[in-house]
C-alpha cells in the first residue's frame, strides 16, 4: 500500500478565543483565504479546501465560529468581526472569503464590510432561512439568539451581494435540501457581473468537498487576488 501525504496545518492556535488553522503554501504569499464553515460545522471539516488553496500557491486560514468546536463562547453579534480577526492571521495582502451555508450568508456580508477582493459562497442561507431556524431551535450550536437575530436583521445579504459584483462566486446544488436554489439566483440577480454556477442534482454538502468544483473556486480566487494584488 502506498503511503498517501496529507499536508497538516502549519499553524493551529486560538486568537481572541477563536481556534483557527492556518496553512502556508511553499512560497511566500500575499494575503490568502479565509474558510468559512456552515451551522453545526467545524473548520476540519473545510481543510481539504485549505489544502487545494495552499497547493495553489496561496495562503489559507480556517477557524471555528463561535459555538462551534474549540472556540470560546456563543456566536453573536460580533460574527464579522471575527472574520476580520481571523483575516488578520493571513499574510499582509488582498484577502478573499469561501463559506458555505451559513458560513456563506457570513462570508457575503463580511465580504463586503471587509472589502475583500473576492467571495466564493455556496449553497449561502438567508438572513431569512437563518432568522426562522434560530427561532424554531433547529441549530444545536451555542447562540445568543437575540444577538443574532439582530445581526441578521440589519445585515442584507442581497446588497453584500450587490456590492460585490463581480467580486462573486455563487455555487448552488439544485438538488439542495435544506437551501433552494432560489437563494442563489436572487443573489445572482441582485449581482451584475457576478458568477453564478447552478450544479445539477447533488445536495446541501455535495459541492463543498467537490474536488471540480473546489478546482473552479481557487481559480476565481486565484484571478482575484492577482488582480487586487496588482493594483494594491
């Protein structure tokens, strides 16, 4: 049997009680990516995607929101300010953001009060789906509900999506069962020059360990980060 090398993280630690993973490519790196996990999700979940970004050359950071595996306390109200937190853990450059789910509703509102150069969300809830789960105690997760339904209600993701423009990347099973697909194509509408990419069948978690479809996300990640390095 042949021995198969998985590229550990280079760094794992907490920062202001977040536990993150920080993987470095063998170069040196301007800025990197920020990996965003859903409801109920922790960040060993994405370091598959972390270690396709790193092998492209690129930085990549991926952490625990609050709630969720070895952070501390619930999430609330500060969510995007601990993306912004977590960002800072990368090399000093353009920074772009990957979430799914849940993770893709946060990566779209903290991508645009964060300015990042890109954003990759698939099969992104809604403040909406988001609002009635919470309400209806569907999400196992440490929460302090009234932070986060505050949150929720004075962050739009359809004008993040708006002001990202062509900055987006929309990946969206339509086989999802937990998010239509609808979602994605008001974002889509809601975004001119933005990337929609609709996946036949599949299901809420198909497209995220999709090694195609992880391949599609760096690219655009990749042309971004050049392009904002350049001008930067």
């Amino acid at each position: 049997m042949r021995a198969v090398h998985v590229q550990p993280p280079n760094e794992l630690g907490t920062r202001d009680g977040l536990a993150y993973a920080l993987f470095l490519p063998e170069r040196p790196a301007r800025g990197g990516v920020v990996t965003i996990h859903g409801a109920g999700s922790c960040k060993e979940n994405h370091f598959d995607f972390a270690r396709a970004v790193s092998a492209a050359g690129m930085a990549s950071v991926a952490f625990d929101q609050r709630g969720h595996g070895a952070s501390e306390g619930a999430l609330g109200a500060g969510a995007i300010d601990d993306v912004a937190t977590i960002a800072q853990l990368l090399p000093p450059g353009p920074v772009a953001l990957r979430g799914s789910s849940m993770g893709g509703w946060l990566a779209l509102v903290a991508g645009a009060a964060l300015r990042a150069a890109a954003v990759v969300a698939i099969c992104p809830a809604s403040g909406e789906l988001l609002a009635r789960g919470l309400r209806g105690g569907d999400f196992a997760f440490a929460a302090d509900s009234g932070a986060v339904l505050g949150m929720l209600a004075s962050s739009d993701e359809r004008a993040a999506a708006t002001q990202l423009g062509e900055r987006l990347l929309l990946l969206h099973a339509e086989g999802d069962e937990r998010v239509p697909i609808g979602v994605s194509q008001a974002l889509a509408a809601a975004a001119p020059g933005a990337r929609f990419v609709a996946v036949p069948g599949g299901h809420h978690q198909s497209i995220q360990h999709d090694g195609e479809l992880q391949a599609l996300a760096v690219r655009f990640i990749a042309r971004a980060l050049s392009r904002d390095g350049a001008t930067s």
